[in-house]
C-alpha cells in the first residue's frame, strides 16, 4: 500500500506558511504604498468582503460593517452599549395597547443624494421591506432575513401622519420592536436612489444619510467612503475618508496592521492579540462580550429529568478554571443566559465549584457510582466557545472527577444544529450571539415551548414560558425587564442549563487610532474614529 | 516457491515433514539473515521497546493520560514535563507512552483482521480456480480501486467515529492487499509435487490447504503484514486526525497532532512528540518488514 507521508505534512505545512508570511510581511508593504493615506483616511482590515451593501435584504456581518457607516436607523445602539438612543426619530411613544408606535422624526437630514428625510422617504423604504408585491421589493439572491424574523409577523402598516411624523402600526404587540429596529438591516434607504438604480442595482450604489458616503467597491478588495459634509450629529465624522480593506487570512490581516497598511483590524488569531499585546506600536480593543455558551441537558432523557443530577453535574464543572485556561483571557464566567451588557438580567447566586456536593447529590439520587453517558460537543469555534473540542474534553474530565464518564461526542456542525433538535444528545453545548439588545432575542429563543421530540426544547416549565411570551407583549420596559428576570431566576434554579462563559471579542489597533469603540453587535461607529 | 520439495516423502505423510522439518530449517535460516541485516536489528529493537512502553505505560507515565492543568496548558519541556504539556495543560510525554499502546494495538489488531480474512479469501480463491476465484478477486480489486484512506473514511463515517471503528475500517481496507498476495502464493505453490501427491492420496481440500499451501505461503505473508503495521498505524493516526479515529480524552497520536498542530508555532512540542513517536513506530516496522523480506526471499537479499 502506497500511503502519503502522513506524518510530515503539518510540519512542511507549517513551514511552508511561516515562509509565505516572511515572504508576505517583506513583499506587500512595497506593493501598496498606494494605501498610505496620510492622517485623514482610516484605514481597516475586514476579514471578509460584503455581499451587497444594501442591508435590509442582508444578515451578513461583513456587509453591516460598512452600511454601519452609510445608513442611519430611527434609533441605534449607544455606542460600546446595546442600549438605543435616538438616531433619525428623535422621540416616539406607543399607543397603550402596544399596536401604535409614533416617531417623531429628525428635522433638516438629506440623504447623500439630497433627497430629504422626511415621513414619506421612511414610509418608503417600510412599504418595500413589508410587501412582496412593492417593486422594489425583489432582489435575487436575497431575502429580507430579518424583517422576516423580527417585524413580518407582528407589521400591519407604516403610516406619514405628517413631514415630521411616522407611525407603525401592528397586528399584535410587538415590545422588542423598538430594540429590533436598532439592527442595521432596518437602514433607511434614499427612495430616489432606489428608483434611480432599481432595488437590484442599489446594493452597488448605496445612498443614506450617514457620515459616510459611498464611493467605490472594489469586490474583494476594498470599499471606499468619503465623509458626508451635511452629517447631522455635528462635529463628526472625525476623519475625511475611510477605506475598508477586504484581508481574508487572519494572519495576513494582522502583518497588515504591523506594517501599518491598515489601523485596525478585526477577528485577529488569538496569538496575534498576545503579540498586539506587546508590541509598542498596537493596542488592543474589545467588542464587550455579548455572547454566551453553556451546557444543555436533554430533559426528555430519563438522566437528566433528575433535577439532583442536573445540580450535581453543574457544581462539577469547574468553570473558572475553564474560562481562565481557555479563553486567552477574554471570556468571564457566566451565570446567566444573558450577558452582562443586557438589561432584564436574574443576577443570580453563581454556581459555586463544589464537586464534593456534587458526589452527594449523586448519591441521593441513586447513582453513588456516576454513571455514563454521550456529551456532545460543538465542532466549531464560537466567540462564546473558543475551542470546542478543549472545552468539552475539560467539562468531561470534570464531570469524571465524580465518576460521571462523559463519552465525547461530536459531528459536522450543520448536522449538530440540526440533531439539537431531536433527543440524539443527552447533553450537549451551544450557544448564542445577540443580535440586538432586546432580551427577546434570547430568552424568547432559548425557552419559547416544550417539546417531547428535541432535546433543545426539552425543558418544560408553562410558568417560564408564560412570562416570557407577556414580556414580548408589555409595553413598559421596567415591568418587561422584571418578567425576563423572573423567568431566568426560575430556569437557573432549575438548573435547566450551566451557563459556562461570555467572551469579549478583540480588535487590534495601531496605537495612534483613537475613538474606536467596540461595538457588542460588532458594528463599529467609525464616525468617532481619529488618526492621532 | 521458497522451500526446495522435499522428494523422499512418503505419499501418507505428505504435508508435515515437509512443513516441520524444511519449514523449522528455513525459518532458522532466515531468522539469521535477518540478524546479519543491521536496520532490521535496529527496526525490532525498536519494536520491542515500543511495545515494552506499551506494555508498562501505567507504570512508566508519570502522569495519567487525562490529568488536565488549565492554568499550565502549552509549558515547554521542563523536568516535570519532559515533553511540555498540551493545550489542556496534560503531560505529553504520558501521553504519548499511552499512545503506544494505541497505536500498537491499532496496527497489530488490524491488521491480524485483514490477515486472517485477506489470507482465507486468497487461498480459497486461488485454489479453488474459476468462478469463484473471478467473483473473490474483482470484489477485491473494486476495493483496491479507491484510496485507502478514502474508504476508511466512508467506513468509519458509515459506523461512526471511535477506536474499534477505526480498526474495523483500517482492517478491512487491507484485506485486498492479504488476498493477492495469498492468492498469488497459492496459484504458484498449488502445482507443486507435493500438493499434487497430497491430493493424489485423499487429502480433503481444507487438509491440503492448511497443511501444504498455508505454511508455503507464509512467508510472503508475514512480510506484508509486517510492513502493513506500518501502513495500518499511518491509517489509524490519519483517521485520528480527521477527528474520525479515537475521540478525546483518548492519547491517540494522530488525534493528538491535530489538537496541537494549530499551536505549532507557539508551542511545537505539543505535536512534535505525537509526529515523532508515529514517524519512529512506521519507521520501525518499516525496517522490520524489509529486513523480513530481505531474509525470506534470499534471491533479492543478494541484490547489490
């Protein structure tokens, strides 16, 4: 039997890269001396290229970091925060039943093409995400992903009451609309441009109102803006233009950085942020952690229906030493579905790392001995779980330390999602990445229904379920924020879940970019942004 | 093909003086040539040592194979840690001892597998003739046909991923190679005297197989499964680090390389000591096996 000489490949491999990266770091710098902009133009290092640059049909992270630049909302996240502060409304109020929602919009705004911000223009853009019908509707390719999610089910109509004006007005309540409509994806587009380039062409040619106007898009390259003069917060943007360089290899994006062809780059390799770290010339800044990943058990498993043994494997885990051996030092310890930046939160008692009140547990619960079982898991890197495989095989050398024998499990991540679904795992890990700041967008995903066939949904507990649904129904935020945080209280003292990390997800810079903040849902501000 | 046919037999013994009495002298005969051969002395050396390591891993390791320190994860070799720790802060050096033990069971189990099945089809084929032979021996190319690490892959993605698939998989990925060469020997050795005679007195088929061809065959044979270890334990380690071999916490050396190999250039140790425990073990076989097949087959040891 012929056989490749398996064992020299990772080496050569490994080799064959350095060479490529000494070989990059000496070769490109000469090559692009065309990207030495001097202290006006920002420069910053994508790890992937947009696929189209008109948001409301996109949910592609890579497309929202440059549309965060272009578009405005009717309000928007603070910056660093999950938090919504006026954007193009500049109030609103809802009707009590929660079926009316009135903005009043901002005065004396154009989109880049002089198009005026009006009622009419925001209307507009309402009617062409709700109605398949519209005619700038279609575009092929794509679908209108988070209108879908967020508004489809609960949006009646948009209504221009006057210039200044705009009401929605819904089907059902929809609390969470407010924080949904902080997402990107519900950018205001300018009607004229979208007439002039059809809804098809638009994505090249992308017209808001943002301190950012388009300029070009070199596919797989780069995209440049140059500042909107007539921005409406005024002072900003703080640099002339900014240039987004597409670098898809993480390494090659960071000796980018080192050699001063990008400021600041995003998604480095976990080593590249310890050689940041220290080198005199970059800084290192943080998205705040909002994500978070923990261990599931399947209820509808005869194990697990044991609320003794779901307690017992929980004070297994020894966590801290997890999330301070696993995470680079990025994550902290979670205790709770959501994470530190959201509102709504339980702030519950951390489960202490008690293995020996785990063996006791046990042993009430009739296996003194442990007992074995498959844990599953994720085959992928998560912010929220670095490194699965590591992650997993510290929980189940834990969980062996009582004599609970977790047989590793794993499979192709696609087919993961999926099985999640079904009772295959007894145990498992997963996670989530927030999309907006709305505790909907989570615990309304995590605990939604029961469901006897999926492990996932596995958990059954009416008054959890109850709370949750009112909460996406209520209007006011304080009482909103009490139900969220009674139902967490109830699922952790269940102990349905054992919340194991959230991760801060770094961003490294060159020492001299200042204003840079990062943002949770990883769309920066670049408006704030100076080149000292 | 090996052994002269002894002429004096008698028709009622035909097969066992030949297979003790020959068979014992052209065993002690090689077993020298094999000695004379420096590499092959260094090959078994080093098989033996392994599987002494393997043997006494538990007591040899200084720690277990799954003692996790995440606050010492990726230390370079020191005097606790001979060979550095991993990226769960575990002894590699312990590690890779346990690994022996894996892989030496890995190779040697399947390949006595693909041996014993390889070994049955092939003479049966090439004794039997025709039809059979035809029906045996495209099955056997058919698989031969793909690359071997293509179809354990689509075995062991059939039965899922573990240590016993594994064998399973690398076992029957090899069975053609057995077959042939068994086959081979067989079709040659089958219109010698001896087997004529054997057949000529009444001996049943399964006699004359066993008996006769069997033992004439053999040495071919152990020259390929020698050698196969070596390709068996490759296999073994390439599904390990595919993820489809021995699932963690398990020291398995492929597996082993591939959680380690993304720290390469931060901590190299962490998958030099897997690559290089594989690359001496397949090295040792190698030795081993071409040492064997120099001594067997005097005419191509005498090569220049």
């Amino acid at each position: 039997m012929i056989k490749p000489p398996r064992r020299t490949r990772h080496p050569v491999t490994a080799v064959v890269i350095a060479v490529m990266l000494v070989a990059g770091a000496i070769v490109v710098p000469g090559s692009v001396t065309g990207w030495a902009a001097g202290p006006t133009t920002f420069i910053w290092g994508k790890a992937g290229d947009a696929d189209t640059l008109d948001n409301q049909v996109s949910s592609n992270g890579e497309t929202s970091e440059v549309t965060t630049q272009i578009f405005n909302l009717l309000v928007r996240a603070k910056p660093g925060r999950t938090e919504i502060e006026p954007d193009l409304a500049t109030s609103w109020s809802v009707s009590p039943d929660g079926l009316v929602w009135t903005f009043t919009l901002r005065r004396g705004v154009t989109f880049h093409d002089g198009t005026p911000w009006n009622a009419e223009a925001a209307k507009f853009n309402f009617d062409r995400m709700a109605d398949e019908k519209n005619p700038y509707h279609a575009v092929k390719g794509f679908d209108y992903e988070y209108w879908g999610d967020f508004m489809a089910d609960s949006f009646k109509e948009a209504r221009a009451v006057d210039p200044y004006t705009l009401q929605l007005v819904l089907k059902k309540p929809n609390a969470p609309l407010l924080y949904n409509l902080s997402i990107i994806a519900f950018q205001f587009n300018s009607p004229a441009a979208l007439k002039k380039y059809g809804a098809q062409g638009f994505g090249q040619h992308p017209v808001g109102t943002g301190p950012y106007k388009f300029v070009e898009w070199v596919r797989d390259d780069h995209i440049t803006l140059v500042a909107n003069p007539s921005y409406f917060r005024k002072g900003l943007p703080k640099t002339q233009r900014v240039i987004m360089r597409v670098i898809k290899d993480n390494a090659a994006r960071f000796l980018a950085l080192k050699a001063g062809e990008v400021h600041a780059i995003e998604l480095p390799n976990t080593d590249d942020v310890k050689a940041a770290q220290s080198d005199p010339n970059l800084k290192v800044g943080f998205r705040p952690p909002f994500n978070t990943g923990w261990v599931r058990f399947n209820m509808n498993n005869t194990l697990f229906k044991d609320k003794r043994i779901r307690e017992a494997v929980a004070l297994a885990i020894n966590r801290k030493a997890i999330v301070q051996g696993l995470y680079a030092g990025f994550g902290e310890v979670a205790n709770e579905h959501m994470p530190p930046t959201m509102w709504g939160r339980a702030n519950v008692k951390p489960i202490p790392y008690d293995p020996d009140r785990a063996k006791k547990l046990l042993a009430e619960a009739m296996y003194p001995n442990g007992f074995s079982f498959d844990f599953w898991y994720i085959p992928v890197s998560r912010p929220y779980f670095p490194s699965g495989k590591e992650i997993g095989t510290a929980i189940a050398s834990d969980l062996g330390k009582i004599g609970i024998r977790a047989r590793l499990q794993t499979e192709d991540w696609a087919a993961y999602l999926k099985d999640r679904k079904t009772n295959k795992f007894p145990m498992f890990m997963i996670g989530w990445i927030g999309d907006n700041g709305d505790p909907d967008d989570w615990l309304g995903f995590f605990f939604p229904k029961y469901d006897p066939e999926n492990a996932y949904l596995s958990y059954n507990n009416p008054a959890v379920f109850d709370l949750i649904n009112k909460a996406k129904v209520t209007t006011s935020q304080a009482e909103r924020a009490k139900m969220y945080a009674q139902a967490e209280a109830m699922v952790m003292a269940d102990y349905r879940d054992v919340p194991i990390a959230h991760a801060k997800v770094p961003i490294l810079m060159r020492k001299n970019v200042e204003g840079l903040v990062g943002q949770p849902d990883a769309n920066e501000y670049m408006e704030t942004v100076e080149l000292k | 093909m090996l052994s002269s046919t002894p002429e004096s037999v008698t028709p009622s013994a035909v097969a066992r003086p030949r297979a003790r009495a020959a068979g014992r002298s052209t065993w002690r005969l090689a077993a020298r040539r094999f000695w004379r051969n420096a590499n092959a002395r260094v090959g078994f050396a080093l098989i033996v040592f392994f599987a002494l390591v393997a043997v006494a891993a538990p007591r040899i390791a200084p720690e277990g194979y799954d003692q996790e320190n995440l606050l010492g994860r990726l230390k370079p070799p020191s005097a606790a840690h001979w060979f550095g720790t991993d990226e769960l802060g575990r002894d590699v050096f312990s590690r890779v001892i346990y690994g022996a033990r894996i892989s030496m069971t890995v190779g040697l189990v399947a390949v006595a597998g693909a041996l014993g099945s390889g070994a049955v089809l092939g003479i049966a084929a090439g004794y039997t003739g025709g039809r059979l032979d035809g029906f045996v021996m495209r099955i056997m190319d058919v698989m031969l046909a793909f690359p071997s690490v293509i179809l354990a892959i689509g075995i062991v993605a059939l039965r899922g991923p573990g240590l016993n698939n594994t064998i399973l998989a690398v076992s029957i990925v090899n069975i053609p190679v057995y077959a042939r060469v068994a086959r081979a020997s067989t079709l040659a050795i089958k219109e010698h005297e001896y087997v004529v005679a054997a057949r000529a007195v009444g001996a049943r088929p399964w006699r004359v197989l066993l008996r006769a061809i069997l033992p004439n065959a053999a040495s071919p044979l152990v020259v390929q499964a020698t050698l196969g270890v070596a390709g068996a334990i490759l296999d073994a380690a390439a599904l390990g680090f595919l993820g489809l071999g021995a699932q963690p916490p398990t020291p398995e050396w492929g597996a082993m390389l591939s959680d380690s190999y993304k720290y390469l250039l931060t901590a190299f140790w962490a998958a030099l000591a897997p690559g290089a425990a594989i690359a001496l073990m397949v090295l040792s076989f190698n030795l081993a096996g071409d040492g064997l097949h120099d001594a067997l087959d005097p005419r191509l040891s005498s090569r220049a």
